[in-house]
C-alpha cells in the first residue's frame, strides 16, 4: 500500500511540474479564452498523470506475475523433490 502512495505522490509531482508545457492561452487577455485554456491545461495534466499512474499499475502487475511464477517453480519443485 505504501508503494502505491509513493507512486500516486511522485506521479502527481511530475504532473505538477509538466505544467510548464502550457496549452496556449492561459495568458490571454481575453478571460473567456484564458478560462478555457487552463481547464484544458488542468485536464491534460491529469491525462498525462493518469497515464503515469497506469504505466506504474502495469509495471507493479507484470512483477507480481514474475512472483507468482516464480512461486509455482518453487513449489513444483519443492513437490518434486517431497515424493
């Protein structure tokens, strides 16, 4: 459970640091224009933090199936050998 709160946090700090590739138009002098363009900027760091996330989901499932055959090969052979 731990691991997961650090790769949400750490996720979540590089997304906050991705905000410096700004969609442009945050800096409008028009408001409407600005409103929109941080809402598309805010949902296009929480996709990319998503994304982020899901690659670490990913990562954290393909070394718990490695576990898992590894215990299979251990207990096979623990069998093997109890006969």
């Amino acid at each position: 459970m731990q691991i997961k709160t650090i790769l949400i946090a750490a996720a979540i700090s590089v997304g906050l640091v991705s905000c410096s590739h700004n969609i442009s138009g945050v800096n409008s002098s028009d408001p409407y224009v600005a409103e929109q363009a941080q809402k598309a900027q805010m949902l296009k760091d929480q996709v990319d933090t998503q994304k982020r996330l899901v690659d670490a989901e990913k990562q954290k499932l393909k070394s718990l199936e490695l576990q898992l055959e590894g215990a299979k090969q251990n207990l096979k052979g623990r069998k093997m050998t109890g006969s």
